[in-house]
C-alpha cells in the first residue's frame, strides 16, 4: 500500500495540469473562481467559493455531506505546525461538532494528496509546486512567518552581510533540490535581485555538516531551521541574513492545506474543520508563552523555553487571508519565472486552481 501511494505521489508530480510538459495559458480548473484586477492580481475578496460562502449553522446541510459524523484526521504537527494539534488540545474541532484524531506519516503533502488526512500545517515552499502538477491538495489559509522558521545563515566573521552579497556563492539547500529548503532560498534570492538558477550555487549539504563546510571554506551559507541555528548564533559561530531592506524574512511560510476533493464535497465540513485551526493559530499568535508551554508539554517543542518562546513569537501565528493572498501571489509568480512552476505561465490561473480560502478565526 505505501509503494502504491509513492507511485500515485510521484506520478502526480512528474504531470502537469494538462497532462504535458508545455507552459499553457488561460485558466486553469479549480476550487475558487476568480477574476483578475486591472492590475492583473486576484484579491481575496475575489476569491470565494462555495465552502466560504457557506451557513456553517446549517445543520440539515451538514447533515447530507458525506463526512458528515465520520472521524476526521489531522496530519500531526511538529512546533510550528502544531496548530492542528492545538486545535484538538484546546477542543476547538468539539465546539464545532467534529470528531478528529491525528495522523503520523512520513509527508503531509503525500498524506493531503492521497486522502490519508483531510488537514495539515506545511511549508507552501514544498507543497505550491506539486498543487499545480496534479496532487489533490488546496490552501485554505496562511499559519505563519518564515521568521523564526528558517534562515539563511552564514559564518560570524563572514564578510557576506545581506542576501545581495550571496551572488555566485555557495548555499546548502539540506531538504535537496526542488525541495521546500531550494524553493525557499531560491524565492529569497530573487526578492534580492539574484537569480537562483544562474547566479548562485544551491547545493545540498546535510545540516550537521553546514557549519563545518563553511569553516572549510567549502560553503558560503546555508539555509537552515532557527531551532537549529538558535544556539550556534548566541555562541558567536553564526550569524543570520536578510535582505538590505530587512523585510525578506517577513515572507509566508506554512499554510494549512486541506484535500481539494473533500473541500468540494463536504464545504460545511470543511469550513468548520478550517476554522478551528485558524482559531488555535490566532490563539497561538496571541498568547505566544501558553502556546509556548501547551507545545512543551505535549511534546512538539522542545525543553528550551526561552528559545521556543522567541521563535514562536517571531512567527507570529496565525496571519489573515489578505496577506496570505497577497504572499500567494507573489510567490506563484517568482516559481513561475524560474520554472519550478512549468505546468502553466498564467499565475492568476494557479491562484484560482489552488488558493481556497475557507473558515474564520473567530
């Protein structure tokens, strides 16, 4: 079974949309309808569809969807994508009358695509992609910040200041190519005015083997987890980046992904399971030391509180559909012109194909 779902993944990303390797234009099918501004974006007033239109009080409604009063599964979390674990913890799924249970699995975008889980927290670096090649899988809202998740970093006494200065240089990408590490850096790159592809080297190179890389001269920075760089920058061996304006950090990381099929057939079930999450990372993000502590005590941070307290608080959980619209745009377009998006040229097309938002905070 588990080689049967690899296949089913791996055959979902070597397609396109249209089933061919060309760049087509026009609109592409999709959960949300949409059409574009004079400026050529979509606004996230545009962006409706029936799942957010829906009467969540509509309990005859509910009642015909057919996940109705079914056990619903979550893809468990770990730290910063722990909303959906928060959810249950803080019993926000019970106040909307759903039964869930969590599920540990090797990859959230294998789990979404295949219909293992209905929900999950991940990077929209390493899961945009296989959305627009085919993988049955939709964004509902954003989670968090790059900030306080990933950085790029380099040697203390590295001479390199901002992104601009990594021109030519060497940067461990440690998830692999084409992965959320490489979109991620590669997406920073070109907000610096660097191409990625041309005009730097983006190579893979195991975390723990980073910092000994760059001290060899081998490696001039790298892209790694800020639970894992915290404690290498307090004791002089690091040091961060970001771009020369100092915003590049302020980017979209995680997003909460549902399976595209069950949105479009059970909207009121997935509006209320998307509104739980979007209520426990607004939670999240306003009581940064009680998220903080909740995740320590069971068991997705880990034992250092003051680091996690920082982190949390610098992701800022829970951002709302606006901003999330606006990053979605933007980071489509970039992977579009450095074709780690090849299935389509119409960026307003992969917005309304895969950009679903649903559920409210509040």
């Amino acid at each position: 079974m588990r080689k049967a779902l690899n296949l089913v993944l791996c055959a979902a990303l070597a397609v396109s949309i249209t089933g061919c390797g060309s760049k087509q234009t026009g609109e592409t099918a999709g959960v949300a309808s949409a059409t574009k501004t004079e400026s050529g974006k979509v606004t996230v007033e545009q962006l409706t569809s029936e799942a957010k239109q829906v009467d969540m009080t509509d309990e005859e409604a509910w009642k015909k969807e057919p996940a109705y009063g079914t056990t619903l599964k979550y893809f468990t979390g770990d730290g910063c994508t722990a909303a959906v674990n928060v959810a249950e913890e803080l019993g926000y799924y019970k106040e909307n009358g759903l039964t869930v249970e969590g599920f540990k699995g090797e990859s959230d975008v294998e789990a979404i695509g295949t219909g293992q889980v209905q929900i999950a927290i991940g990077h929209v670096a390493k899961s945009i992609v296989p959305a627009t090649n085919g993988v049955n899988l939709c964004f509902v809202g954003g989670a968090h910040l790059l900030k306080g998740c990933k950085a790029i970093y380099v040697l203390a006494d590295s001479p390199y200041q901002n992104y601009e200065d990594l021109k030519g240089k060497s940067i461990s990408v440690p998830s692999g190519i084409g992965a959320a590490d490489y979109n991620i850096t590669a997406r920073l790159l070109l907000e610096s005015g660097i191409n990625p592809i041309k005009e730097a080297k983006l190579t893979v190179v195991e975390k723990d083997a980073c910092v000994p890389a760059m001290q060899k001269g081998e490696l001039d920075a790298a892209l790694l987890g800020e639970s894992f760089g915290y404690k290498l920058v307090q004791n002089g061996t690091l040091r961060k980046l970001d771009s020369k304006d100092g915003n590049s950090r302020d980017e979209l990381c995680c997003t909460i992904m549902m399976n595209k099929e069950f949105v479009q057939e059970n909207p009121i079930t997935a509006a209320k399971m998307s509104s739980a999450v979007k209520k426990a990372l607004k939670w999240m993000g306003d009581n940064p030391e009680e998220c903080t502590k909740l995740l320590m005590k069971i068991g997705l941070n880990g034992d250092d509180y003051d680091m996690n307290l920082e982190l949390n608080k610098l992701m800022e959980f829970g951002q709302e559909d606006e901003y999330t619209t606006q990053q979605m745009q933007s980071i489509i377009e970039d992977y579009i012109k450095t074709d780690l998006i090849t299935a389509t040229d119409d960026a307003n097309g992969v917005m309304t194909s895969i950009w679903n938002p649903i559920g409210t905070a509040e």
